[in-house]
C-alpha cells in the first residue's frame, strides 16, 4: 500500500458516524409502536437505531426523553396530515370528517409502520411506573379530542349542524370509534374493514348530529 492510499486509509477510518436524529426516531417510533414503552428497553433502541447508548443520552438525556421526541416526531408525520383533512373548508363537515377517518384508517393498516395508532397502543401497554409517560400521552389523547370539538363547533357556527346539536357527545362518540379501529387493526383489520365502520357512521349522521 502507498503512503498516500495508507493516509487516506486511515482518515477514513477516523472520520466520525454523523447521527441522524430523523432515522433514529423512525426506528424508535417503530419499536415503541409496535411493542410499548415499557417493553421497550434502552438495549432495543440502540440495536434498532444504530447509535451507542451515550449518543443517544446526549440527545435526548433517556429513554423518557426519547420517547417524548418520537411523540413529536408520530405528530409531525401522522397526525398534523389527518389534521389538515379535517379542517378543508372546501368540504362538507361529512366529507371532511370522512376524509379524515380515512386517512386514520389507512395510517392504521399501513404495511409501513405497525398496526394501530402510535397512542392507543403505547398507552394501553404502560404500566404505573411510567406516570409522565402516561400524561403526555393522556394530553395527547385530550389534545385530539380538543381538535374534534374545535372541528365539530365551527361548522355548527356555519349552520352545518344543528343548535341543538350535542357536540361533547359526538366527539366521544368519534373518539370511541376511532379507539375501535385501532384495536381491530391490531388484530388484523384490513383498511376496507375499517372503512366499512367510517360508512357506518356516515349513515347514522342524521341521527347523531339531531340526537
């Protein structure tokens, strides 16, 4: 070998792994979403990640951390996109509600990511040692509700549902079916099967809204 090639050699052999916080997270998200934050241990991450367990620490200080991030990151991704559905004026409050339910269920069945919404799932897997953990998540949980009921009270001022319209109980009602869905796209749901139950609701509509 050549002084030069031996020099050139050895400086990339020196040349430090950049991180890459994005790619990290995806893995991350991926393992807490399909298995849970408890059963998530920190050795887990780092093999699915790739970086050495004091990278990690020193970017985002443990496992609570980390957990914490890939919430924001499961926002960013997933549930601002179905968000934006939901609030197109363009639409009808049935077309758009529809719309947004749909893009739910095919992020639930999607082949890309384990089955199921990223919350329900973690939450229904923590145990009482993970208190923060179960607030963040329960805020998250309240924050979707609040999004529904913001949603559901601005096309009542628009005329789009009735006065009398209980918008509290249809937002649980919403709610309860969207928890629903998750659950049977965790034991294998298609996303035609889910649908069928966004049809369900479009058809009992009426009935709700005049309740």
């Amino acid at each position: 070998m050549t002084t030069e090639a031996a020099g050139c050699t050895k400086k990339s052999r020196g040349r430090p792994k950049v991180f890459d916080r994005e790619a990290a997270l995806d893995k991350a998200m991926t393992l807490f979403w399909q298995h849970g934050y408890e059963a998530t241990s920190l050795a887990h991450l780092v093999e699915a990640t790739g970086a050495k367990a004091p990278t990690l620490y020193a970017e985002f200080t443990n496992k609570e951390g980390l957990f914490r991030a890939v919430l924001d990151r499961y926002i960013t991704r997933f549930a601002e996109k179905q968000e934006a559905l939901l609030f197109d004026d363009s639409k009808s409050v049935e077309q758009a509600l529809e719309s947004y339910c749909s893009e739910v269920a095919a992020c639930f069945t999607s082949t890309d990511t384990p089955a199921g919404c990223f919350i329900i799932t973690t939450s229904a897997a923590l145990a009482a040692s993970s208190d923060e953990i179960a607030s963040a998540i329960k805020a998250r949980h309240t924050q979707r509700e609040q999004i529904l009921s913001r949603f559901f009270a601005q096309r009542q001022a628009r005329g789009e549902l009735p006065a009398s319209c209980n918008i509290d109980s249809l937002v649980r009602f919403v709610s309860c079916m969207l928890h629903g869905m998750s659950v049977s796209a965790r034991e294998g749901a298609k996303c035609s099967e889910l649908k069928e139950v966004i049809h369900t609701l479009l058809r009992l509509w009426p009935q709700l809204v005049n309740a």
